[in-house]
C-alpha cells in the first residue's frame, strides 16, 4: 500500500471565520474557491491533493491550486503539474492574488521572510515544517500572526492522527506516565523529528525541560537508500515485503548505511510526580510510526495508520476555510525549541534546557537538502 495516499472518511470545513476577521477573502467575493499560493518547493505536495481530493472525502472542497512562486530558476514551472495556474514574479505578488498562503520551501533559514507579507496581510498561513531556523525567527512569525489576526498552522501530520485521542485517553486512565519511545522510519534531522516530538506534544501534552542528542547526525537526503522509493511511494517504508534486504551498492555514489538518531525529552515534574522521559528515535530501519507509552497502570503502542495523510488534508482544509487554528501558538514554539536544543546538545555533547536558549540559536541547515529536492523536481519536469 502507498503510505501517503490520501483514503480521507469526514471533513470539517467551513467559512465561518471570514465574519469574524472582517473582510472577504476572493473567493467569497467571486462565489469561487479560496486561491491558494505556495511558496517555494519543499518536502510535500499537500497543496496537489486539492485539486486531487481524496475519494472518500465527501464534503465539497472548498479550495483550489492557484499561484506558485519558487526563487531558482524553472522550478515553479517544473511545480505547474500539481495544479497551479500561474507563476508569479516574487512572493509578494503570490500573496496579493492568493487568499491563504502555502509556506513550502525547504530552506527553512527563510521562512520569516516568505511568511512575512502574508501574515501582515492577516491571510492563513501555513509553514511546513521544521517552523524556522531561529529562535527568533520563529517568535516573530508567531508575534505577527497575532498582531495581525493572521491564523498560522504549522505541524506534523501525526498531530491530527485519531491514535492522538487515543493516548490522551490513555494516559488519564492509566497514567501517571513515566516515559515514551517514538519512532519514525526516516531519518533526516530537521525533517523528521519534528514528527516524532511533535506526535508525542500532540498525545502527552508539552512542559519539556531539555533535550539530549545522541547518534547518527543525517541532513543528506542522498544518504539514505530509500529517499527515492520514498519519494515515489514504491516502498512501504514502515514494512519491508519479505525477503527484502538493503543493497547499498545499487544506491548512488554518496549512498551509506545510516544509523538511528535520538532526541531524549525530558519534561517538568507534574503534580508532584517524577518528570517523564522521552526517546524520540528516528532512522531508516522498517517500523511503523509509532508511540509506545509506559504509565503506572500499563503501557500501550499506538501506532498510526497506512492512511497518514488523509488527516493532514482534512487540518488544512479546515484551517483554509475556517480560519481556526488546529494547535495552539504556544505548542508550536515549545516544539520548535526542543528541535533547536537538540540540535544545541548535538554540538555541545550535553543536555540542554528549553530556557537556556538565545534568540541566535538554530536548527542545522544543509543545501544538499533542498539541492537534492530541486534535482528530483527538475527530474519530473
């Protein structure tokens, strides 16, 4: 099965949000559809699955493709397939012409800049992950969507998986919890553990204290094997068929074998209880993506389904529509320091607390990251 087919069963969406901010956006003007903009290429293509909605998904869907805009030459063009009409000259002119704002592109370092303009036009915003580089970048864009009553969303599809509930539920019944391990089964830094630490804010609830950095350090998607069976939804990477064995000597020159990645959460004590321990664990071994938590009365597994996407379809076309914000500012922050303090711990070799972090302080970057997306893009022209 293709793990990032959309196969979406219910959809809340509405236009109740557009009395509240005080003006219409285009599409109400026009009785068309919102307009959506993206900027820049990145990791996904959610904003194609509106023009492809998912079969199962029966409500009317209330947006559309519109504008693109990408700032290395022939890459946009290359992006039309995913249903855009049109091509703009700059990001400014995206957001003129769009109703809600798609912040895509993969260097993260410049994603205040992108979001910018749209969020002082009190447009929704959405940044794909990781959120930004800085600390300080990432205050700013929260800082601007409140001045301006710009909804803004940015998170991992495994925020809005119904296993979310699940542990939540869990977790009152069984808990105190005292620790959790998480998995996903790709192992680029910046790319995925947002995933894991990110499912577990959604689940378990936030309060982290510090983080600690040990393992493989990968931001070379031409390392991994599988990035473009991954790509090309060839290969479940969760379940490997039978009889399935890496062969690294087919892969491409920079090709190697990878190692797992941890980032060991701890979080402030609760109600008087000892702090609970997470291990977010990434890396290229088969496995589903998971979360197994350990409480006093029990643990439990919970992992999500082949289906991963079809709710991430259903949280943005909720958040287009509506205006309503899926996750609060305050998770998105939390979750985006404990990114930057594992990144601080990787390079420092020690545990490092939340609070202790500078405005200057940052995710790591690499241009073979979005090098290599670029290429793959230009491929498929």
């Amino acid at each position: 099965m293709k793990r990032r087919e959309f196969l979406s069963k219910t959809a809340a969406g509405g236009i109740t949000g557009i009395l509240a901010a005080g003006y219409a956006p285009a599409f109400a003007q026009d009785m068309g559809l919102l307009k959506i903009g993206q900027l820049g290429l990145g990791t996904h293509g959610f904003v194609a699955r509106f023009k492809t909605p998912p079969k199962n998904f029966k409500e009317k869907v209330k947006c559309k493709p519109y504008a693109i805009w990408d700032d290395v030459p022939g890459v946009a063009e290359a992006m039309m397939n995913m249903g855009f009409k049109k091509v703009c000259k700059d990001p400014e002119e995206l957001v003129r012409e769009s109703d809600v704002i798609h912040v895509e592109h993969a260097d993260y370092r410049k994603a205040l800049e992108l979001a910018r303009p749209a969020l002082e036009a009190g447009k929704p915003v959405f940044i794909n992950r990781p959120f930004a580089a800085t600390i300080t970048d990432a205050e700013e864009i929260v800082r601007l969507a409140r001045k301006n009553n710009a909804p803004l969303m940015c998170a991992s599809t495994l925020e809005f998986q119904p296993e979310v509930a699940g542990m939540q539920e869990f977790s009152r019944e069984k808990g105190p919890v005292r620790s959790y391990e998480a998995y996903c089964p790709e192992p680029i830094f910046t790319w995925m553990f947002p995933h894991v630490i990110n499912y577990a804010h959604a689940g378990l609830g936030g309060g982290i204290e510090s983080a600690y950095f040990t393992g493989d350090f990968v931001m070379n998607p031409g390392y991994w094997i599988h990035i473009n069976t991954a790509t090309s939804y060839t290969l479940d990477l969760t379940e490997y068929p039978e009889g399935y064995k890496v062969d690294y000597t087919k892969g491409d020159s920079e090709v190697r074998p990878l190692g797992s990645a941890l980032s060991v959460l701890t979080y402030k004590p609760r109600d008087g209880q000892p702090p609970i321990i997470g291990m977010n664990h990434i890396g290229e071994s088969p496995a589903d993506y998971h979360i197994s938590v350990y409480a006093m009365g029990g643990n439990k597994t919970f992992s999500a389904g082949k289906d991963l996407f079809d709710y991430m379809f259903i949280a943005l076309h909720e958040f287009f529509t509506s205006r309503t914000v899926p996750r609060p500012y305050e998770a998105i922050l939390e979750q985006h320091r404990a990114l930057v303090a594992t990144n601080v711990s990787r390079l420092t070799g020690r545990a490092v607390r939340l609070d202790s972090l500078g405005g200057n302080d940052a995710l790591p970057y690499s241009d073979s990251m979005r090098n290599w997306l670029i290429r793959s893009r230009l491929k498929k022209k």
